[in-house]
C-alpha cells in the first residue's frame, strides 16, 4: 500500500456550542478511494471544508504529503493540489463549459500578469480544459453556457474543473446528488477511473455507488467517527447498522 | 488586430473623425471634446472595477483627485513643470493611494465595500478641505501648464485647445488599448471569474485577493491620469474633484454608458458631458437651465429604467445579433435574461467564435 498523501488526525471544528467535527482522524491513498458516508447533519461537508480550506478548524492537524496545511487559503491548498466539488453545484452558469474548464487550468498558469498576451492564445490551457471535458464526456457541449446543462452534466462540467487543475487529491462532496440512473452509473464510472491514479475522499449518500467505489469507509455520525475500515468491516459493524445503515437503504 | 471587436471598431472610426476635428472645430468644441475624453478615460478605469470586477467603487474621485492635487502641488508657481516627470509621479500618487486604501477595502464585499470605498475617499476629500496641504477649500491654481518636450523640443503646446486635444485623445486610445488588451488576457479572465463566483475561484487556486487589489490599484492610476489631464486642462484643483459628487458623477457615466463594456464607458461619459451642456445651456431652457440635474436625473433615471445594459447595451443590440457574452450576470435566471436581450458585451463572443475553431 502507498503511503498516505493525506493524514488528518484529531480534526474538529465547532460552530458555538454545536461540535459539527469532533476530534476526526483518517488517511487517503492514492489509488484507494476513501468514502465517507453519515446521516444529514453528520458533518461531511463541514470535514471537506476543513480539508479545503474554506473553514479553518478548531483543533487538529491535517497532514498533505508531509507538511501541515492546516493554516494555509482554499487556494493554497488548490495550488498544491488539492481540488474539491461541492455539493450544491458550484460552477460559473454564464460562462462556457470550455470557458469553465479554463478558467480552471489557468490557475496553473506561471505569470499571469502577463498582459499583452491574449488568454486564448495559451494552447497548456486550453489543451487542458479540452481534456478535463472529455474525461467527464462534455466534449460536445464544449461552447454551451453551463447554465444550458443538464443537472447532471452541470455535476460533470465540476468534476472538470477539478480535473483541469491537474490535482493529486480530489475531495468531492456528493458528486451523485439530484443525478438519474443512467447519469449516477456514468459517474461512478469515471470516479472509479480517476482513483486509479488519484487519491479521492468521496462523500456520499448512494451506498450502492459507496459500496462499489470505496476501499475504505468512514462513518461519520454527530460530527464523530463512528467506525472507519474496509467495505465489508463496516457492513459487518453493528453500531454501523444501527446508527445508520439499518436506518438507511441496505447495502447490497 | 484580432482581438478588436465591431463596436471597437467603431470607436477607432469615430477616434479618427475626432482626430479630424482639430482642424475646424472652435476652442469651445475642442474642450468640450477634450474634456468628454478624460472623463471618459475616468469612466473606463471605473469600469475596470464595477462592470469587470464586481467591485462597485464609490469612492474613485479619490485618485483622481490625488492625481490632480500631485500635478498642482508639484508644478512651480511661474513655470512650466516637465510633463514627463510630473505625469508618471501623479499617476504613482493615485497609484500608491490605491494601493494603500485597496490593501484595505478589497477584503469587504458588497454593500460594506461601498461604504468603505466612500469613506476612504471622504477622508481625502477631508485632508485637502481643511488643511493647508492643497490650499483648502480654495483649492489651488496651475498658472502655467506642463510643458511636452523631447530632447528639448516641444512636442505639443499644452496651451493650444487643439494640441491639448490630441494629448487627450491619445491618452484615451492608448487607455482604451490596454484595457481591452488586459480584459482579453488571463488576468482579465480571472477579474470575470471573480466577478461571478469568487468563492470558486478561490478553490480552483486564484489568490483573488491579489487580483482584486492589482485591478483597484491599477484602476486608481488610470483615474490618476484622467485627475492629472484634468487639472491641466482646468488649471485649477480644489477639494470637490474628489468629493463625493465626483465619485458619483463617474459611476453615473459607467451605468449610463453600460457597465462591463469599455465602449460603454466611453458612450457613458460623452453621453453625460454632452446632456449636462444640453440642460444647462440657457438659450434653450431659459431660467429652467439653473435646475440642470433635476432634468439629468430624471433622463438617466428613464434610461437606466428602459435600457439596463446602457446606451452601450443598446448600441451592441444595434449593431449584432450574435453570440453571448460569458460573465456578465451571476445568476442563471438573469444571464438567461440578458442572453434574450443580447446586449452582451463583445470580449466574449469572440472567445466563443475562437472556441469553435479550435480544434481539441
Ligand atoms: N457555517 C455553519 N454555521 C453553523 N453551523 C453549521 C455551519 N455549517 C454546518 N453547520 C452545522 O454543522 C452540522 C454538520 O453540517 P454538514 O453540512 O457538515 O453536514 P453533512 O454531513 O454534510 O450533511 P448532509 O448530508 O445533509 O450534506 C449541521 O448541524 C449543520 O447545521
Ligand atoms: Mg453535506
């Protein structure tokens, strides 16, 4: 097994009296995707936006490839190569989907103050934002707003974003959120494709999809860790089963 | 070339009949002209902010005020001072004050930005106004104008109507190239991200704080060098360049001319120069012409009401049927809105026309 790129040991956050992550540890693997399902309220998103940076904890440390994070912006951390999707759609409606993609891949770009340069003439960037289309299969909507999209190819168009920054970690907050049959089994698809060679914390609420993609799961439960191990420790669990499997669909 | 669009297009058209005008036109239409062109160079460098940026300014007379103040405080009391020394050190000074207050301002948003803009620029107004730095409320007169050399020659004689008004026009092409230049670089890309969806933009890795900062700073030299034209075509600087009515003035012009447009800024500023001479003028309002805002207001309120992209909005929907502009509008229901009205502006369509050339 690969060393982890990502430790987070002893992570909470507190939003006054509520303790929405309390005192959460876990690893991610390049290669071994790591879900993380709990029941509504359970602090999910509240972990991603730590591991991204949007919020800053109140107490833990969060470890990528060796050096603490836990202090730098949302795009520091995008930067070394962190990329998140969020769980209600977050993406730019009035541009393009290529115009999105973009947008993306510029961040990467060495000197943007570079300003007698028209954008379109950088081929890395549209070359990657290209790509990032294909590998979600937006190819041919490349020129459509993203607000023309489907629900569905909107969740793509953001799993394309991420990708054209070129991240090494992918943190995605229910990716399969408000998607149909066919969409879900595309996307799973391709998430199962990306952790190949990407470490991935996935967040979600589909345990068919969960239970097919992860090879390690935490439950989270009232901002805690409830049980954290492979697919089939945590099926086997009872407290797993009570706090919320039994409640929830059963796994197949 | 490629990057000019049509209404661009048209504005050269319209910059080489206005390098015509010197030839026949009277004093009064040269500064008239000229003085359409530096408010236009004003409007523009707001725009930068309000229509590309999202950042709503309401305090830009600010720096071009301190632009202003830096020409009249450095020119000597008989004597021509060197345009080439005095010009890039007014524009530093509005630059810096931008800087400065910038570091400040951008990290608040919204209405709190607005506030903030107005209150750093009240503290200036106040800073000339009551101390004897600017000479007070009576402000300060610049007897003699800055004198254009190059190598000892005299390039362009200030004092001439008709020579100022090259000097203004140039400024005005040469802002109006860099800014079209910046907006269609990756910079300006990430300014319309901004504007639409900071939060994503954050997380795709921009620090938009620097973007922000670079653009308010880059926005307050530009009304430097606007402040510095005007204080040399009036010859004359007192606290109200950088009151608040001033502040308001040019967020007029930018709404009235359509905001993220620069030929919209250009439109706005000439629109409003010339209706404010069209009231006030009393061999046609007569006695009425003492109330001049009251019938500007009541104008711009009605085409602010009728056409919300601006006369600029209105003259793209004249003038092309085509495309859409991406980073106009934040929400999905108003970008689907203007996508119906389409009165976007040109930078983008042509980033979508060069989309569908490109080969993947
Ligand atoms: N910014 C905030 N301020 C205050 N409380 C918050 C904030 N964000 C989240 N919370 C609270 O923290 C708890 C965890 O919320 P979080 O959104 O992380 O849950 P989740 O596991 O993602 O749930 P879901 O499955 O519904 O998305 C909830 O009780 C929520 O109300
Ligand atoms: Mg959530």
């Amino acid at each position: 097994m690969t060393d982890p790129i990502l430790q987070v040991s002893e992570l909470s956050k507190h939003f006054g009296g509520l303790a929405a992550v309390d005192r959460v540890s876990l690893e991610v693997r390049t290669g071994a995707l790591h879900a993380v399902i709990g029941p509504n309220g359970a602090g999910k998103s509240t972990l991603i936006n730590l591991l991204s940076g949007e919020l800053s904890a109140s107490a833990g440390h969060i470890i990528f490839h060796g050096r603490d994070i836990g202090a730098l912006a949302p795009e520091r951390r995008s930067l070394l190569g962190i990329s998140r999707s969020f769980q209600k759609t977050n993406i730019f409606p009035s541009f393009t989907a290529l115009e999105n993609c973009r947008l993306a891949a510029q961040s990467r770009e060495p000197r943007p103050w570079h300003w007698l340069r028209g954008a379109l003439s950088y081929q890395s960037i549209t070359s990657k934002a290209h790509q990032a289309l294909e590998a979600v299969d937006l190819s041919d909507r490349a020129n459509d707003l993203a607000l023309t999209l489907s629900h569905g190819e909107q969740r793509q168009l953001e799993i394309a974003m991420c990708l054209a920054t070129e991240p090494q970690l992918l943190l995605l907050d229910e990716p399969l959120a408000g998607m149909g049959t066919e969409e879900s089994q595309r996307m799973i698809q391709l998430i199962a494709k990306l952790s190949d060679n990407h470490a991935i914390l996935l967040v979600e609420h589909d345990m068919d999809a969960v239970f097919q993609l992860a090879q390690t799961l935490t439950v989270m439960v009232d901002g805690r860790l409830l049980a954290s191990g492979t697919p089939e420790q945590i099926r086997a669990n009872r407290q797993v089963q009570v706090a919320y499997l039994g409640e929830a669909e059963q796994p197949t | 070339m490629t990057h000019l669009s049509l209404p661009t297009w048209l504005l050269l058209g319209v910059a080489l009949l206005l390098a015509l005008l010197p030839l026949g036109a009277t004093t009064f239409y040269l500064q008239l002209g000229a003085k359409i062109m530096i408010m236009a160079i004003f409007a523009l460098s707001l725009d930068l902010l309000i229509g590309h940026s999202g950042l709503v300014s309401f305090g830009h007379a600010a720096y071009f005020g301190v632009a202003a103040y830096a020409l009249a405080l450095i020119t000597p009391k008989y004597e021509a001072a060197n345009f080439w020394l005095t010009l890039p050190a007014a524009v530093a000074a509005a630059a810096l004050a931008a800087l400065v207050i910038g570091f400040l301002v951008v990290r608040t948003a919204g209405i709190y930005f607005i506030m903030v803009t107005l209150a750093f620029a009240q503290m200036l107004y106040a800073i000339f106004h009551d101390t004897k730095l600017g000479g007070g409320s009576d402000g300060i007169y610049i007897n003699v104008r800055p004198e254009l050399t190059v190598a000892g020659f005299k390039v362009l004689n200030l004092e001439s109507p008709a020579q100022f008004f090259y000097l203004a026009l140039i400024a005005l092409i040469t802002v109006y190239w860099i800014l079209n230049r910046l907006l269609h670089a990756p910079f300006g890309r990430a300014l319309a991200g901004i504007r639409v969806n900071e939060q994503r933009m954050r997380s795709m890795g921009f620090p938009v704080f620097s973007y922000k900062l670079g653009a308010f700073t880059l926005a307050g030299g530009l009304a430097g060098l606007a402040g510095y034209l005007a204080a040399c075509q009036f010859g004359f600087v007192n606290p109200e360049i950088l009151a608040w009515h001033q502040s308001g003035t040019v967020l007029m012009m930018v709404i009235l001319g359509g905001m993220g447009r620069l030929h919209g800024a250009v439109i706005g500023a000439a629109a409003y120069v010339l209706l404010q001479e069209l009231f006030s003028s009393s061999a046609l309002f007569g006695g009425y012409s003492k109330h001049w805002q009251l019938s500007m207001g009541t104008l711009i309120v009605i085409i602010v009401l009728a056409f919300p992209h601006g006369i600029g909005g209105l003259i793209d929907v004249a003038w092309r049927r085509r495309g859409y502009h991406g980073g106009e509008e934040d929400s999905p229901q108003s970008a689907q809105r203007s996508q119906r009205s389409d009165a976007e502006d040109s930078e983008s369509d042509d980033l979508t026309a060069k989309d569908a050339k490109n080969p993947k």
